[in-house]
C-alpha cells in the first residue's frame, strides 16, 4: 500500500506477525458501513468481516488499572484505526497482523448474546460488573448492522445484570432506551473516550470514530438521560495531546460527565513499530520530540509491562501528566456525584426474560 493513500487509517503498513497458527474460511465481505460521522467522505475501502465461534465470552480482567472484574468484547479488530489502541498484538493470535489487518479483518461474534445468557442461566453463577469493550471498541461502525452489543444489553437487562461500557463512538445513543432502563436500577455506566477537541488531530489519531461535537453530544445526552457517564482521556501522548488535559476536562465538566480517567501512552510490543510509522508520516516534525517523550515516562522504553509502574510512569512528563489532572479534578469535578458501584443484588437467573414482562 502506498503510504500516501491513508485517510481514514491508522497502521501503513502490516508489520510482521509472530504467530501463524490460526487461519478461517467462513468469511463475508461487505462494504464498510459508513456513516458521515466516522470517517471522511469518499473513503474506499472494503472491511473482511470473519464469523468466529467462541466457546465462553467473558475474559477475567487480571490488571489493577481496569475496574471491572471481567470484560466481554462482540468483536476483535477494530475499523476505529487507532494507531496506538494496545489491543492490537492480540490480532496476531488469529493469525492476522496488527497493523492493517487489525483494522480490516474483523472477527464477529454473532453468537455472544446465546453464550451471555447461557452463561447468567447457570446454576450458581454470581453476577459481577461485566465491562463491554475492555480490548476493542464494541460500538465500532458495523454494529449498526449486525447489533450484537445491543443485544448483548437486552440480555443484562432481561436478567438484571450489571454492565460498564466504554466507547469511543456516539452510535451508543441508539441504544438509549436500553441504558436509560439499565441506569433506572443502577445497573449501567457508560465511559466515552476522548483524548482530543482537536478535530483535526482526531482524523488522523483515531480516524473512523465519531467526530469530536458528536462524542460531546454523545456524553451531553447521555448524562441528561440518567445514565452515569464519564470520560476516557486516553491515552495521552507527550507533546501531541497533553496540552489538552485541562480543557478537555473543564468541558466534560460543563457538559454533564460525572468523572474522568485517563492513561499513559504504551507502545506495547507490534503496536510500536506501527505508532512510529503513524507519527512520522503525519507528524515528520515532531516525531523524535513525541517518541522521546514515550520513552522518557516508561524509564527508556516504550512499554512498560507491569500495570502499576504503566499507570505512575516515571520521570518528570509522567509527573506533569498527573498534576494537571489533579488540578483538573480539583477545579472542575471537586462537587461531582461520583460514578456508582453498580447493583448486583437485582440479578435473577432463574426467571431471565419472564422479568420483561413486569
């Protein structure tokens, strides 16, 4: 691919995968379901979309800077094309890269709301906080078409089951009339992310997600609706988007969101090479200043593999990073109801959907 040709992408190129075990067959190709607010007009581009058949959904979240237990994602890949999503080296478990093809091979779990159900009708089974999107978006374009997440919530609420999510695309307002319900028995909390109000960073940052007004109306709208709702801004990045902080929090404020979190910018393992091709095909000028900066939060490198030194960071950038969001919370959040800790004494098993009923 011509490295001139990447509106609406992410990646450049496919860096090499170290695993080349899994392959598919059953596959369908359909046009990129666009819709003016995700990507630039024009953009040609034809997504594969690849069928699989898990056997269990949830995942069991095992890091301390993730606040659920478990996590379920509907997809793996993602169209957003987030140059630095971390999510991308687990692509290469199925056989695929983590560059383009992490973006254009998108695998559908068309059978995760039988396996969520099946899953809550078990005996025993003891609800906990489920976290829709803890690897990737799970309101990324083609669920317009295919609805999995919204049936996945149908699901939690048919069994009153407490579930997070966090998106980086305002078609979560579709499924408003299910959050509300979901909110009205504290069983939902929404998490928009948005590490930029710069529209033009954000094209070429993440560029098929939803504008920047759309996501402020996403979180405006939600948050006037009852449903608890806060901001993700992350990751930031040294010297591209972390004169924002402020700003972006004194309009979340504004707008409505009760609470924000954010993290530091990793470069872990493929998603490294891809980053560095990103930032010097979009940023030439400033490309050394940025990596250096990465390099200087994570002691030297560009990751840092243990949870709790990635989410501190070192150095002085890391610590200007966290006083600013301090200051932040300090000037904008100080009289905020904080976000709830979801319910889980409604969760009911044995009836499931006769509970729609009533």
């Amino acid at each position: 691919m011509n490295p001139k040709n990447v509106k609406g992408q992410g990646a450049i190129h496919n860096p090499h995968n170290h695993f080349e075990k899994l392959s598919y067959v059953q596959t369908f190709y359909e046009d990129s379901d666009w819709e003016e607010e995700d990507v630039d007009e024009g953009f040609p581009v034809k997504t594969e979309f690849v069928e699989v058949f898990p056997k269990t959904l949830l995942n069991i979240v095992k890091r301390i800077d993730m606040p659920t237990e478990y996590s379920m994602n509907p997809y793996q890949g993602c169209e957003h094309g987030c140059a630095y999503c971390y999510a991308r080296p687990t692509h290469e478990y199925w056989g695929y890269s983590a560059g383009i093809d992490f973006e254009r091979k998108i695998m559908v779990k068309k059978s995760a709301p039988q396996l969520l159900e099946s899953l809550f009708r078990k005996k025993g089974y003891q609800p906990h906080e489920i976290m829709l999107s803890g690897n990737t978006d799970c309101y990324q374009p083609i669920e317009r078409k295919l609805r999995i997440t919204r049936q996945l919530l149908e699901v939690c609420l048919d069994y009153r089951h407490p579930v997070s999510i966090i998106t980086k695309n305002a078609l979560i307002l579709r499924d408003l009339d299910i959050l509300k319900e979901l909110a009205e028995r504290n069983l939902v909390n929404v998490a928009i992310s948005m590490p930029t109000m710069n529209e033009s960073l954000r094209k070429k940052l993440e560029p098929r997600t939803s504008s920047i007004p759309t996501k402020w109306k996403a979180v405006e709208t939600l948050a006037q609706s009852g449903v608890p709702t806060m901001v993700m801004v992350a990751p930031i990045i040294p010297a591209l988007n972390s004169e924002e902080i402020l700003p972006l929090l004194k309009k979340a404020s504004e707008i409505g969101a009760r609470d924000f979190g954010y993290t530091l910018v990793r470069l872990n393992d493929t998603v490294e090479p891809v980053f560095k091709d990103w930032i010097y095909h979009h940023f030439p000028d400033r490309a050394e200043k940025v990596l250096n900066q990465i390099q200087s939060i994570h002691g030297g490198k560009f990751n840092e593999r243990l949870a709790k030194k990635r989410y501190v960071g070192q150095g002085n950038i890391a610590d200007m990073i966290h006083q600013t969001f301090k200051i932040g919370r300090k000037k904008y959040f100080a009289d905020k109801l904080p976000m709830p800790k979801l319910s889980t004494h409604l969760f009911n098993g044995s009836k499931g959907k006769q509970l729609s009923l009533f």
